[in-house]
C-alpha cells in the first residue's frame, strides 16, 4: 500500500488558504449594513501595490506614480473614527497629501493628519510593493503594531496571491476578491456558462 504525501509547500499554501478565508470571513461579521461601513470604527490600510505584469507597467510613463491612484481612500478620514495606514514605495509629497486632506468636508486638517499613518519602503524598484513589504519583516510589524486588528481590514488595487499573502502575514482581512476565484470573474469563464 502506498501512503500519500505532500508537499510542505502545498500544506503552506493550504494553510494560508484557509487563514485567508478565516480573515475574510471577519469582514462579513463586521459590517452587517453599508451604514456600519460608512461610519464604523475602524483603521484601513491601504497597499496601491500594482500587482500586474512588471514588463507592460515598464512601458507606461510615469508609472511609479500610480500609487497615487488610490489617495481617494483619504476620504474615509471624514469618519472621525477611522484611522488610515497608506504605505508606497517612495514618500508623497506633503503638498499632495494636504490637498486630498483639505477635501475633507467639515474636519480640520490636522484631525485628519492625525489619524494617517504613511509609511514608505523607498525602494524605487520595478517590483510590486507588496513584494517590497513581504520582504520587511519589521515593516509588517510596524503596520501591525499601527493599527487595531479586530477594527481593521486591508484594501489594495488587485488581488493576487501575493496581496493574499500580506494579509495573511498582518493578520488583517482583505477587502477584495479571494485570489484563488479571480478566474470566475474572466471572459473564459463567463464563456462555459452562455
């Protein structure tokens, strides 16, 4: 008879598969109306990470940039009760920060300066930054240490494996789509069912 074995790589991945489910299944629990959502307490960090094919981005001007796409998340600061956590790859400018902070309706500047944290891995490298997180431990901690994990989750810009990973590693639930479904979500798919 012969006894089946696997792979400690694939009984990690396992692991982490199920940690994830765990963390996301908090999200469901938490926010039992969009209302609760809106003006809960709660600490938010957010990962720009653009976890895409790094040989296309490479072609794209001005690229480095786009982790500045998701500054609208500032606005959740409007809820005095919400903390933000945004990390990037090289710092942002205060200017840009200030002007998203003064479209704050109706909070004062410095509450809302008061309640980011922005933390920067300055690596300028072509790599994800969420693969430039995972590769410092003590900015996990940091990020952790940063905020309250029974109040928080993690957004991000897509969801890879690699995201599934940071949030695993943090212990935070992700606001996104479970990687290991991405496929339902494409044209193929959508295809076996018509």
């Amino acid at each position: 008879m012969q006894s089946l074995t696997v792979s400690s790589s694939t009984s990690v991945e396992f692991d982490q598969a199920v940690q994830f489910r765990q963390l996301q299944s908090q999200l469901r629990d938490r926010w039992q109306s969009i209302e609760n959502f809106d003006r809960s307490d709660c600490d938010i960090i957010v990962i720009p990470s653009l976890t895409l094919d790094q040989q296309e981005l490479k072609k794209i001007k001005g690229v480095n940039y786009y982790e500045e796409r998701l500054l609208f998340s500032l606005i959740r600061l409007s809820n005095p009760n919400t903390r933000l956590v945004y990390v990037t790859s090289q710092p942002i400018h205060p200017s840009v920060i200030e002007y998203y902070l003064q479209l704050l309706p109706g909070i004062p500047f410095s509450h809302a300066r008061d309640r980011l944290l922005l933390l920067c891995v300055h690596d300028n490298s072509s790599r994800p930054l969420t693969e430039k997180i995972l590769e410092r431990p003590r900015l996990i901690d940091r990020i952790r240490k940063a905020v309250r994990p029974n109040q928080a989750y993690m957004t991000c810009f897509n969801s890879t494996s690699i995201e599934r990973d940071l949030s695993v590693s943090l212990g935070i639930p992700l606001l996104a789509v479970d990687p290991d479904l991405l496929y339902w979500g494409t044209k193929a798919a959508v295809a076996k069912f018509c």
